[in-house]
C-alpha cells in the first residue's frame, strides 16, 4: 500500500456471531494500511441477519447517492443468508450510473454472489469474488496467499494466476466474460431476471458442505437450463467440508468421479482446482472482468483482465 485506502464495511447477509473474529478482521485490514468505515455493522442483529431488510439494502444503496463518498473497497463482513431478501430492492438504475466508470472494488463470495450477479445483470457492475472480513481477515492465522492475490488484483489492471488443475481437459485456450461465484447461489437465481444472461464467458463456481451428488445435481440444473451450453469453459474452485454418505452408500462416487461424469454431459470443458471457496487460500476475481484461461497439461494459467482496480 503507498498510501491509506479506505474500506466501507457492509452486511448483506448474515450477523458477525463473534465479535473478536470482527475486531481481529478490522485489525488486520488496518495492518494493511486501510481505514475501515462502517463498523457498526459488525454488531447489528436483527433474527438470524447483519439488521433488518431496510437497514441492509439502505447500505448498498447508499452507494449509489451523490454526497456519499465512494471508498476504494466495499468489503462484505460474512455470507451465511440474507441476501436474495434485497434483490428486489436495489436501485440498479442509480447504482449503474454511479459506480460504472468508478474505481471501486466491491468484494465477496459465498451468499454474497446473489448480490454481485444481481449488480453484474442489472446495473453491469463489474465486482470481485474474494475474502471477507469474518472468515479471511478474521481468521487467527491469516492467509499470506489470500492478501497477495487480494492486494495484487486491487492495484493492477491485470493478473495473471496458475495452479495445477487435474489436466483431464487437455490443452485450452478460451477468452470470455469471467462470471459465476457460489454454485447454490448461481442455481438459486436461474428463471430470474437477475441471473446473468452470458454468452461465451468464463464461468466459475465453488461451494462448501455440498457432497458430489449435491453438486452434480447443480451442475445438471446449469446444464438443463441451457446455461452450461452457452460458456466456453467451466471452472471448479473448491468443495470443501463435506462428507460422503454413512454405510459408503456412495460407493466410490466421491468428487472426482462425478466430475469425470459431467465431463461427458455437458459438452464444455471443466478445469478443476482453481483456489478460489470456502477455503484459507483464495483468489480474489473480477465477477464480469475479462479471462483469458489456458492450460498445458496440468497447469492452468488464468489472466484477468478489464475490472476496476483501485490504484492510482
């Protein structure tokens, strides 16, 4: 950081249940040289949400008025719930004509995502997937990862990312609109007007306690809504903390094996083991940027590109 950058905290979701985890995420961002606005969020509760509807969707409106001064970033505190209850309630309009041009990186992920496609669909406001307050900055042991590619991404107007995929898709060469987030998120908001209408993009899904025959039934729900068809690429982030059923029911159908099966299905490529979820380790990505993904055996080069970014 060469100079402070201020983050405006917002809650869309679910409430803080630990107040030591916020004012250790608070500390850590401010370690990093940020000033964090908009604190009180990380102490309201209203039933099992961050405040009452009203109170949540006034926070990302409020970004939208003239004598609101815009921050660098506007940081999602946790997912959890919450957010479809403010789809509706958005000003896309105004939120299109402030923030399209602006160098503003809101950021999130997990229920998060119903907010950043609904923002994408809408008013065409590119965002990014990434860490939040609670669980990434919070965390006792921060993720040197996660900071790099949260920092880097941030101050760059592009990116260029690797990691070892399972190689199955052989070699790849696609460009597209990069899009997607938390798979159950993504599914929920098929038949709205709110679910983005891509052609030829990238598109990118993770989930957490999701076992392999709740995800193939996702990815089929994609597929049979014409969805898949329409992308140049499927990418898998991780698929964490699940388990497969009691008495091995499952019989060898763990993760890998069902993706293999819809490898066959649904007529596009899948790369695996993108480092992006409900994980430490996680890539900050710009949900409506431009990528660039490729791959040579095993290893998998993503490069991003067109998304705001807040140096300078």
């Amino acid at each position: 950081m060469t100079q402070t950058r201020l983050i405006e905290l917002i809650a869309p979701s679910g409430y803080a249940p630990d107040s030591d985890v916020a004012t250790r995420g608070i500390a850590a961002l401010e370690q990093l040289g940020y000033t964090v606005g908009n604190r009180d969020v990380t102490s309201r509760r209203f039933l099992r949400f961050a405040g009452t509807d009203a109170e949540r969707v006034a926070e990302i409106n409020a970004l939208a008025r003239r004598d609101h001064p815009l921050p660098d970033v506007v940081l999602a505190m946790r997912g959890g719930y919450g957010a479809v209850h403010l789809l509706d309630q958005l000003d896309y309009k105004a939120l299109h004509d402030r923030l399209c041009g602006e160098r503003v990186a809101i950021v999130g992920h997990s229920d998060f995502t119903a907010l950043q496609l609904a923002l994408l669909s809408q008013s065409h406001v590119t965002t990014f997937a990434g860490p939040m307050l609670l669980a990434d900055f919070g965390a006792e042991t921060l993720s040197e990862f996660t900071v790099t590619q949260f920092q880097s991404v941030l101050q760059s107007g592009s990116h260029v990312v690797q990691w070892a995929g399972d190689g199955a898709s052989g070699d790849l060469d696609v460009s597209g609109t990069l899009w997607g987030g938390n798979l159950a998120m993504v599914c929920s908001l098929i038949g709205t007007r709110y679910l983005p209408q891509i052609d030829g993009g990238v598109l990118f899904v993770e989930d957490v306690n999701e076992p392999p025959y709740r995800v193939e039934r996702m990815l089929y729900q994609l597929h049979q809504s014409g969805v898949l068809a329409r992308q140049r690429a499927l990418v898998m982030g991780d698929f964490s903390q699940y388990r497969l059923t009691d008495y091995d029911y499952d019989n060898g159908y763990d993760m890998a094996t069902m993706v293999e099966s819809m490898r066959r299905v649904i007529g596009i490529p899948i790369v695996t083991g993108m480092p992006f979820g409900h994980c430490p380790d996680k890539l900050t990505l710009p949900v409506g940027g431009q990528a660039k993904l490729s791959t040579s055996g095993a290893q998998v080069t993503l490069t991003l590109t067109g998304y705001p970014y807040i140096a300078g």
